[in-house]
C-alpha cells in the first residue's frame, strides 16, 4: 500500500513517534499530512514553535504555539526566553502576545535560570543581566519599549550587573527618539533618576546630543560639582558644543537653593549671560563698569560671554563701546573670534571681524587660530569669512602639526580643503603629521585624494616625517584597489619606493594582500613597471617581524607559535629561506636552521601550509 493511502490513524500514529525535524519535514509534503500533523507538530513542539516565532516575528505561529501549551520559560539561543527574544529583535505584535500572557517573566534575565560560565569575564557576560527593556533600549526598539513601559509589573529603573539602566544604554546608543520617549515617561522620572551622573555617562561616552538633552529637561535634577562641570565645559567649548555650554552657563546650584552653579561677580557679566538686553545697555552708559573686565574663573570678558551664549543684540552692544578690547581670551588662549569660529556662527563671526582692532590670528594655548578650528570642525561659512581677510594666516601650523588644511583633510571636510587649496597660500607637501595626500589616503577618502592630485604642486611621494610612510603602500596596506588605480595614473609615483620596513609596493601587495584585491593591484603595478622580482645580497636579507607575522607549526604532538623570523631572498622573488628567532613564552624553541619558503606561503596572517 502507498504512503499516502494508509489511513489517517495510522499516518496520526507516527506522528507522535517522529522527531519534530521529521514530522515537520513531513507534513510539507501535502495538504492532507499537514491538516494531519500539523496539531501533533504544535502539542509536541509548541516551545520551540514560540521561539521561533519570537526570533523571525511571526505572529500566527506564536498565537498557535501559546494556544499549544507553549512554556514562557522555554530558552532558545544563549539561554533566553521568548519575550527576551522579541524584544531584542524588535517585534511589537509578538511582544504585545507575549505581555497578555498572565505568567510572563517582565523582568527576567539569563542568570535567573541559567548560570554563567565562570571562566568568562563578569565584564563581557552584562547581557546576562539584561532585562526585556534593557535589551529594547539596546537594540533601539521604541515601540517595544513603550509597550514594556505601560506594563506596571515592568521596573523602569531596573540595571544591568555594570549598574546601566534604561536610560544608559539609550544614552550610549545616542537614539534620540528613545530618549525622549524615556525622559517623558512618567514612571521613570517619578522616582528622582540621577541626572548628574547621566550627564557624566553621557560626557564620558562622548554621548553629546543626549548630554544636551539631559541638561534641557525639567524632569532630571542636575547637580554637577564645580570641578565636573568646569571638565564639560571647556570640552565643549573646544567641540564647538554651543548648547552645551549655554545650559551650563545657567545651570542652577541644587546645592545652593536660588544660586546658579556659576556665580558672576560683576552685574554686566549676570546681564548678558542671562539675556539682559537692557540692563546690558544701561550698565555700558556708566563710565564706572569696565567693559573689558575678566571673571575670576576661565578668564571670561563680557564680550567673550555674549559669544558663548549667541547673544548677538549683547554682542552688537558691547562691540559698540569704543574701549571694547574683542581680543581678550579666556584662560586657555580662545578669542570671541574663536569661538564664533569653533561654533559655527557666521554672524557673530562677522560682526566680530568688523571690529578694526580685531586679530584674526590669535592663537589658544595649543596655537589653533579661528580659522584652524573652524576648518577642523566643518564650518564652511566661518572659512570663507576668515579667508577674505587679506591678513588672514592661511598656512599657520598648531602645536601638533596641524595646519587649516591638514585638519579640514584630517576630517573630511571637502568643501573646506577645496576652498584652502584656492587661495593658493597653503603648504601641500610638508606636515609634520603627513603630508595631506598621505591624510586621504589612509582614510580612505577617494573624493579627497582626486581633489589633492588635481592640485598643482601636490608630491604624490610624500611621506610623514615620524611614519615614513608612502601614500601607494598606506593604500595597498588597506587594500584599496581605487586609491591606488587613481595614485598610479600620476606619472611621477614612485613605484619603487622602499617603506620602514624595507618593502617596496609590490612587495607590500604581495605580503598583506590576498584574493582578488591582491591580483588586482599587482596588475596595476605591474602595469606602472614595477619590478616582479629583485636581487638581494644573500648575506644582508630582512626582517618582516614589524608586521606583526607570526608562524605556527604544527604535527601530532606539538602546536608551536613563533615569534619573529626573517626572510632571505634569492634572485627569484618567489624563492628564498626562512629563519627562526624565537618563540612565544612556554613554548619549546625552534632550531635556528634556515627552512625553505616560497613567498606566496607567507600571509597577514602568517606561514600557510602549502
């Protein structure tokens, strides 16, 4: 008798002796097995089922596996539930299943039912530890995390084992929409979080923009220590963070009842730093208030304070006084023309540039100009102001090396390198930190390195003073088969150049690379002439340690990793010996005696077995 004629309570039958994998397989194969077998599939593997479901979202296999008896503390992958699952993957219709179910686990976590290795790290095992709506918070599931929110049974405050709540790892992931859907929940705020040290999370994790938002919020208490604020807001001031700063400028002393955490000891600084357009103006016309007077910390003038806080009505004002200095820096060399620049603000910029005594060149402690950390920052805007200025430096290098192009290069900033490169004043070949060209290359900015090679004058040999290295090897070294087809079109690359390391670009393409990347390149410098081979006195050969090689040889009874080795070659390039150094620590030494190697066996990754 065929299989498909049997009857049906013999096909039911072995349903219930098959393996779900079986029984599964077996009901796909027709409608009749799978109206058959399909509840048997469900009664036996329900779990599972609801696992599944809860990883790929599907809605209908999960309603049928609860429907089946599924367990809500069934553990699928790395030991966690259902619900942990589909929050961690985002789906909100599964979830919403899951949270009607009346013995749902709202706050549980892998080490409630599943202990942890102990030869793992604490520190690499915090998820773990990890509720549902932390693992929302992680994954940046919003819609998830409103609905474990309107759970009451869910703890809004709940941490992991590093003591990262809801709110840290919103903080870290940065999710706007998830911190403003945290920081207008009732629940969490009802409770006094401690805004200070979000804030300080937020700083550390270079989490800005949810710094701001935790600065701008009424429902967090923020009460920062002198000391920790000062930290955040010379940083700031450096980023350009203008926000930042204008929040700090005002925060209040929750230590102090009335009293803002900064204290003004003059009444023109409390003026402007609090908007005060007219108590500014009447203050100026008494010829006892010195406009130009310095706080005690920072060394802030009421000029520099109206530029923090973008107050151009109070800038206008103060720039009208005739004694007005516009050149007084804080404690730390910035100008109110730096930090216009470092804000991006091309009117406060402007305003302060129609002052006749104004110096556009001052320099901070570190020796960046205006025009340094605007070009740094992308402030294109504030460049073109800057470099109309006929006494502008174009050119002006900071402590670090850094020069406007060298930093607009640095970062990215295209438009700003184009307009530096016009004014034909800027040094293209000679940083100290690299070359611009070099800059490009190893950030893998294919616009900027067209740009730079377009410019007459530009070396495409330059190489930086500390690494010596050449723009065609950084290229190769990250594979990057455009940058070193658009290098080899100038005519006057240098094929041949040899690295730190005694290589030259082929030789560099030969050893790091591999696959179609490696062929690819090779051609190309082949193509340029580059030699396939080259002779080396047998005597003096060359060590490639510095690459960081590392040779494993293995048999039956041994596994020895090696430390260092050097390669000698003979006439043909794809010849030579190899020469053992050392090896790793508890490791048996090798004998020193040369081995023969073909250079193809030799890998980023070491000594292939071939």
């Amino acid at each position: 008798m065929q299989y498909l004629n049997l009857p049906n309570e013999i096909v039911l039958a072995l349903g219930e002796i098959l393996s779900l994998a079986d029984l599964n397989s077996l009901l796909q194969t027709n409608r009749r097995l799978f109206s058959l077998l399909n509840a048997d599939l469900y009664r036996y593997g329900s779990s599972s089922a609801l696992l599944w479901a809860a990883e790929y979202g599907d809605e209908d296999v999960a309603r049928k596996a609860l429907s089946a008896g599924a367990s809500l503390r069934a553990l699928g992958t790395d030991d966690k539930t259902a619900l942990i699952i589909a929050c961690e993957h985002g789906h909100v219709k599964v979830v919403e299943l899951l949270l009607a179910q009346k013995s749902v686990d709202l706050n549980g976590v892998v080490n409630d039912w599943s202990a942890p290795d102990p030869k793992i790290a604490v520190s690499r095992l915090s998820w773990r530890t990890m509720s549902p709506l932390l693992f929302a918070a992680h994954n940046n599931h919003a819609d998830v995390l409103k609905l474990l929110l309107d759970q009451p049974g869910v703890n809004p405050h709940f941490t992991d084992c590093g003591g990262w709540s809801v709110l840290h790892y919103a903080t870290k992931n940065e999710c706007e929409v998830i911190l403003k859907l945290l920081l207008e929940n009732d629940r969490i705020a009802a409770t006094g979080v401690d805004g200070s040290s979000l804030v300080l999370f937020a700083f550390q994790m270079n989490r800005y923009s949810a710094m701001l938002s935790f600065l701008s919020t009424d429902r967090l208490e923020i009460d920062l220590h002198r000391h920790e604020a000062d930290d955040i807001l010379l940083h700031s001031l450096r980023m350009g963070y203008s926000g930042i700063v204008k929040k700090l400028l005002v925060l209040p002393n929750f230590s102090a009842e009335s009293e803002p955490l900064y204290q003004w000891t003059t009444q023109l600084a409390f003026a402007v730093v609090n908007g005060d357009k007219e108590a500014v103006s009447s203050l100026l016309t008494n010829s006892a208030v010195d406009p130009n007077i310095q706080e005690d910390f920072f060394g802030f003038s009421p000029l520099l304070l109206a530029v923090c806080m973008e107050k151009e009505a109070i800038v206008r004002l103060l720039l009208a006084v005739d004694n007005v200095n516009p050149n007084i820096p804080d404690r730390d060399g910035r100008s109110p023309l730096w930090i216009a620049a470092a804000y991006g603000n091309a009117e406060l910029a402007r305003l302060l540039l129609g002052k006749d005594m104004i110096d556009v060149n001052q320099r901070d402690q570190h020796n960046w100009t205006p025009l340094t950390i605007a070009s740094e920052l992308g402030h294109v805007a504030v460049v073109k102001l800057l470099i109309e200025r006929d006494d502008i430096e174009v050119d002006v290098a900071c402590t670090s090396g850094w020069t406007p192009l060298g930093a607009a290069v640095g970062n990215q900033h295209y438009e700003i390198a184009r307009l530096l490169l016009e004014t034909n004043r800027v040094e293209l070949n000679g940083e100290i930190t690299g070359p611009p060209l070099w800059t490009a290359v190893r950030n893998n900015d294919l616009p900027m390195v067209e740009l730079l090679l377009a410019t007459e004058g530009i070396n495409p040999n330059g190489v930086s003073n500390v690494l010596r290295i050449h723009p065609l090897s950084e290229a190769i070294s990250q594979g990057n088969v455009d940058i070193v087809e658009r290098l080899l079109r100038r005519e006057d690359v240098n094929v041949n150049y040899f690295d730190i390391g005694g290589y030259t670009p082929l030789e560099s393409a030969m050893l790091q690379l591999s696959g179609d990347v490696k062929q690819r390149i090779v051609e190309l410098l082949s193509t340029r002439g580059a030699p396939t081979h080259r002779k080396m006195e047998r005597q003096k050969g060359f060590t490639i340690s510095n690459i960081g090689f590392a040779i494993t040889r293995s048999n039956k009874t041994s596994k020895r990793n090696v430390m260092s080795f050097s390669v000698i070659l003979d006439t043909e390039m794809d010849q030579g010996t190899i020469s053992i150094h050392g090896s790793a620590p508890g490791h048996v030494t090798l004998p020193p005696q040369p081995t023969p190697v073909r250079l193809a066996q030799i890998t980023r990754h070491g000594l292939s077995s071939n």
